[in-house]
C-alpha cells in the first residue's frame, strides 16, 4: 500500500472505533442513580442524653509557671518548733485566731532581752510614766505570745 491509500484509511479507522465505544457517558449516570428509599427502609430512633466522658489525651512539650502577681507567701514571724496545732486545714477560723504554739528560741530570747532592758530603765530612774506604762504594756503582749 502507498502512503496514499494509509492516509485515507484514517479517518476510517477512526470512525470506526468511535462506533464501538460503548453507551453514552450522560445516558450511563441518569440509570446509575440510586432510587429513593422506600418507607419500611426508614427508621427512626429516639434516646435519652446521658453524660459520657471522652477519654481524650494530648501530649505535648511546655513549661509550667506559677503567676507572680497572685502568688501568697505565707510565714511564721518566728523560727521555731511547733508544738500544738489548733486548726486543722478547712476549718473555718476567726481572725486573730490561734493556729499553733511554736516554741522559740528567738523569741524567748527576745523576752528576755526586753525584759532585762525594762528592769535597766526602772533602776535607772530616766523615765517618765508613760514610758513605764508603755514598756510594761509591750512586756504583758510579749507574755501573752506564750
């Protein structure tokens, strides 16, 4: 064959096997449609909401900090060993309440020192009477610390 007689067998070759292709494209979807569902198919299903927990967990890497702004320090005025405890944690207190007894040597020695200062003030005669009153005031707070 020449390349003639090639050439114009072509586009009969390709006529042809467009014949053969099959149904049409837009003919193929309308039947592939489902059809609609009938009523025994449907049911409907009614329950009561009730609480359930996810367990759910996240993993990640971060660093925790407390807020500076809100941080309460909370601390004896004094060392010293606790002896007694009278509140318990929850209970509801009154302000100037006694927590605990706390035995201390600072403040034991601070007594004295104070003391023996009222005792110098008093032999020494320099003193009005209302720095004695004061003096011997501070001296019954400091007992009653105890």
């Amino acid at each position: 064959m020449s390349r003639g007689g090639l050439l114009s067998l072509l586009p009969l070759l390709a006529l042809l096997a467009a014949c053969n292709r099959g149904p049409d494209t837009a003919a193929a979807t309308a039947k592939a449609e489902p059809a609609a569902p009938t009523r025994a198919n449907v049911s409907v299903v009614v329950a009561a909401p009730k609480l359930q927990e996810r367990a759910t967990s996240l993993e990640t890497s971060g660093k925790a900090q407390f807020n500076e702004e809100a941080l309460a320090r909370v601390h004896a005025l004094v060392t010293g060993r606790v002896l007694e405890v009278l509140a318990r944690p929850g209970e509801i207190v009154e302000p100037g309440h006694r927590l605990m007894v706390i035995d201390s040597p600072d403040l034991g020695a601070a007594k004295s020192d104070y003391a023996k200062a009222v005792a110098d003030v008093e032999r020494a005669g320099v003193f009005d009477l209302a720095t004695l009153a004061v003096l011997r005031r501070a001296l019954r707070e400091l007992a009653a610390l105890d």
